[in-house]
C-alpha cells in the first residue's frame, strides 16, 4: 500500500494535475478572501448570498474553494460587498 507522498506524487504526475492543482487553489483562495470581506462586514452567508442574487449553499461551496467561479459570480459577489472586481494578469513570481 502506498503512503500518502507515494499517492500524491503519482497523481501530480498525471497529464493536467498543475492545472488542476492550480485552478483549486485559485477558487480556494478566492473563497478565503470573499468570507474575510463578508465576516469584515459581520454578514452571514445568507446575507452575502441575498444581496448577490445567489443561495446560502452556493455562497458556502464558493466560500470553501469547492467551485471555480465564473466571471459574472464575482462581479455579483463584488457588487454586493461594494467592490469593484479586477482581474489582471502578471508576471510569474520566481520560484
């Protein structure tokens, strides 16, 4: 039985395990960040959730990095935090 590095390694070995990997840990911190604001504003999901137009479990999947959110889920959830949504891109950090 392989131990969990043995597991891990082998499955980021796999064809798109990066970009997977890289996708969840964009939504996880996109969530990390929209509950920080929300809790900032003493709001409940429900809260977040009716002034974005969305439902308390959508916010909560959002908020726990299980989706990856489209465009327009961020503008609302922007919207109703009063923020203005910016996406930009940059260089790569150096590793």
């Amino acid at each position: 039985m392989a131990d969990w590095k043995e597991l891990r390694d082998r499955r980021m070995a796999e064809p798109g395990a990066d970009e997977a990997y890289e996708a969840t840990r964009i939504a996880f911190e996109l969530g990390r960040s929209v509950r920080e604001l929300r809790e900032e504003r003493g709001w409940s999901q429900t809260q977040l959730a009716e002034a974005a137009g969305m439902t308390q479990p959508a916010v909560a999947r959002f908020e726990a990095g299980g989706t990856v959110p489209t465009i327009p889920v961020l503008e609302r959830l922007a919207h109703a935090l009063d923020l203005e949504l910016v996406v930009r891109l940059a260089p790569r950090s150096a590793a």
